[in-house]
C-alpha cells in the first residue's frame, strides 16, 4: 500500500466505529420533534449522526407575523404544516443513510429535497436548514466546493428570517466559514469565524469558531516556536468540543482532519514545522484519548518521518509508544498494526547498528508482507533493513568480509532502486533508506 504521497498508507486508520452516542442521538431527534421553539432559540450542531436535525417543525407558527405570503394565511399555515412533516420525513431517511454510513446516500436525499421544495418554498427557513445538514455532510466528505455553495444558501436564508445577530445566524456563518478554511480561502474565513465567535459566545459551538480560528493561524506558521504558541489554545477548544459534542461526534472528526490537512501540507513543505504539527496533533489526540488507535497510528507517523531524517532515538520511542498502542487494540501479534510497528522498529534497529535487534523483527515483517499482494512494497523495504542489518553483522575477522560487504551494497542498490521505481525517488522512506546506505558505502571507503 505504497503511494507516493507520504507515510499515510504506511498507517491505514481505523475502521470508523459505531458512535456510542447513538441512542443519545435518537433521543435528541425524538426531542427536537416536539421542541416548539428549536428554531427561534438555537440550532443543534449535531455531536452525533443521529443529531441530522435542526430545525423545528412548528418553526412556521413563530415567523407566521413576519414572513408575508409564506406564512401570513391559514392556508398557508396549513402548507407550512405539511413541509414541516415533508422535511422531517427526509431528514429522518438521511439519518439512517448516515447511521449505516451511507454519507452520499444521505447528501442525496437531502439535495432531493431541496429541489422538490426550494421552487415552491424559497425562502422557507426548513429548506434552510436541509442546504445546513447537506454542507455540514459534504464538507465531512471533503467536497468543500459543494459544501459551500449550501452553506451560503443556508445562511442567506437564515439572515432572511432571524437577521444578522442571531445565534442561528452565527451557526451558518460558522459553517460558511470552515467551508472557506477547507476551501483555503483563510481571509474570508477569519472574518466569518470571528464574527460567528460574537454570536456563539455562550454556545457550545465557540469551541468549534475558535479552533477554526487557531487553524487558520495555524497555516501561517513559519517555525516550530510559533506552532508550539498556537498549542495551549488548540488544546482548550478541543476539551471544550469533547465536553460538549463528544470525542467520537462528526464536528470532532472534522476539526481533526482539518488540523491533519494542515499536518501533511507542512510536512511536504518544510519538515521542521511539519514535525512540530505532528507532535501537536498527536498532543490533540492525546486529550481525546490516551489510549486511543488514531493516537497509535499517529505516533507510527511520526517515527516514520523521523527515522527518514536520522532521528532514530526519537524515532524508537515513538514507534515503541505505537507499538504499545497498538497492542491495546490487537492482541494478535500478527496483526497488521502490531506488524508494521515492528517492522519500523526493525529499519530503525538496522539503522543504528542494532543488526540482531533488526534481524528478529524484520524477518517477521518480510515475511508477513511477503504474503500479502498489497503489502509487497513493504516487503521490499525489509529486505533493504534485513541487508543493512546483515552487512554490520559479518564479523570483523572473516577473511572475504570485504567481499560479502560488497555483495550485500550490490543488492540494496538494486533493490533501492526497486523501491524507488515504486514510490518515487523523492519519497521519504526511499531518501531514509538511501541515506542508510550511502552510510555503509562510507564505511567501506
């Protein structure tokens, strides 16, 4: 599962687990029901799958003054009535769409709600809040593009209806704005986060605006000084969106894979802030949880990039620290995470001169990746680590030593070459190994 992309196919995350937050949910949706004042009061920013919905359905009865033709007769009282149960009827169907992790299933009916019913109802503050649930889904599906174009209409509608200093009102300017960070358009961002922060002061959502907020200052970063500055801040919002929201809740996993685009970006640009956002994202993971999987694939990263910049005893105890992790998970020694913790452990002991250390552990990921048809690449590199382990052990008085080094630097050319031909000659793990080698070659020199 080699790319050429970085580590990230080195650490496949983990399967998306049920949300224990489930029958929470369904409560909350039951609740929302018959909430008569949902709408007027404040939207719900949904913690949990089940949360896809927040609007009222008697939300009508509240604008009926205000709102013209839509809402000023009793007749319309009564088509407000059956849109009301018409859009509950599709937010109850995108739910379970989501529940069984069906997100464009639910983006699809959603979309088919909006356009059965924004031609006859266009400025209806239901179909509002169905444009809300399907920006709020597309951006979890990184279709920022489209999530926006929602978003703005979701707004446009709610300013309609509850003016611009409504906490409603600073819901969508929240959405519109992490729409615009994802999209990297970071100055129009800042000035709809900022204000949807005013709106939000006393709403759980604050958490959600600020750590937007420290995102954006985040990627003007030039040093691992100012990253480490932005950390107390990052922390506080993260606690806070825990508490309120949940660990497991989808704007959880949103902000985090934001922080994460972030992470990447800076890696393949300049690796010294790259590392420093790395270890800060493994210190938002920590406050998630200690024990974690995502915690335990993130420190496998980090050993990974560190072993490729001859970082090794930073690079041990992080994959050590993963490898613990990991074993939380799987009791399986054969294990695919427990494996591949090894079998970075094992490069790393090659590294260093470890070679008995490096023999054990990447005899048992070569021959684990041997047997798998995705795992060949990985294969490759294990026997790239099993050969420098075994150039450094011939022993200093062996009459052909010369020879058998020789042999041995042979072979790692061809199969550096190999691994390069694979995942490219710029790929990290490739210019680690080469480094490793041109080592040797000095040695023999």
């Amino acid at each position: 599962m080699l790319s050429s992309s970085g580590v990230a196919e080195y650490a496949p995350m983990p399967m998306q687990q049920a949300h224990p937050q489930t029958v929470a949910g369904a409560a909350a949706l039951a609740q929302s029901r018959t909430n008569s004042s949902v709408l007027s009061r404040s939207l719900p920013v949904f913690a949990t799958h089940k949360q896809l919905l927040g609007f009222s359905h008697s939300s009508g009865s509240a604008r009926s003054s205000s709102t013209g033709s839509e809402g000023s007769s009793e007749g319309a009282g009564t088509n407000r009535l059956s849109l009301q149960d018409a859009l509950n009827k599709i937010v109850d169907v995108a739910v379970e769409k989501v529940e069984a992790d069906d997100i464009a299933g639910a983006v699809e009916v959603l979309q088919d709600g909006i356009n059965t019913f924004e031609p006859v109802f266009p400025h209806s503050a239901e179909v509002g809040e169905l444009h809300n649930q399907a920006a709020l889904l597309l951006l979890f599906t990184d279709r920022a593009e489209d999530a926006a174009g929602h978003a703005a209409a979701s707004l446009a509608i709610t300013q309609r209806h509850f003016g611009d200093s409504s906490v409603l009102t600073g819901h969508r300017l929240l959405r519109l704005g992490a729409c615009r960070f994802s999209q990297m358009h970071t100055a129009e961002a800042a000035g709809m986060l900022a204000q949807a922060l005013d709106l939000l002061a006393t709403d759980p959502s604050r958490f959600e605006a600020g750590f937007y907020l420290d995102l954006i200052a985040l990627s003007h970063t030039v040093d691992g000084h100012s990253v480490k500055d932005l950390e107390e801040a990052l922390l506080r919002n993260v606690a806070g969106l825990k508490e309120s929201f949940g660990r497991d809740s989808m704007i959880m996993q949103l902000v985090m894979s934001q922080h994460a685009r972030l992470m990447h970006a800076a890696l393949d640009r300049e690796f010294a802030v790259g590392e420093a956002i790395l270890k800060q994202h493994i210190r938002l993971l920590e406050e998630l949880d200690p024990l974690g999987e995502e915690l335990g694939v993130a420190c496998y990263k980090l050993s990974a990039y560190l072993y490729a910049h001859d970082m090794l005893p930073e690079a041990g105890s992080a994959v050590r620290r993963a490898s613990d992790i990991m074993r939380h998970h799987y009791s399986d020694e054969g294990s695919d995470m427990v494996v591949l913790c090894k079998h970075r452990l094992g490069m790393i002991c090659a590294a260093v001169g470890d070679h008995k250390s490096a023999l054990q552990l990447l005899q048992v990921s070569h021959q684990h990746y041997s047997n798998q048809q995705a795992g060949g690449m990985l294969a490759v590199e294990a026997e790239i680590g099993l050969n420098l382990a075994r150039f450094r052990a011939i022993p200093a008085g062996d009459a052909d030593r010369a020879q058998q080094q020789q042999a041995l630097l042979t072979t790692l050319r061809r199969q550096l070459d190999a691994l390069s031909d694979a995942i490219g000659a710029g790929h990290m793990l490739v210019t680690g190994a080469t480094r490793y080698f041109t080592q040797l070659t000095l040695l023999m020199a």
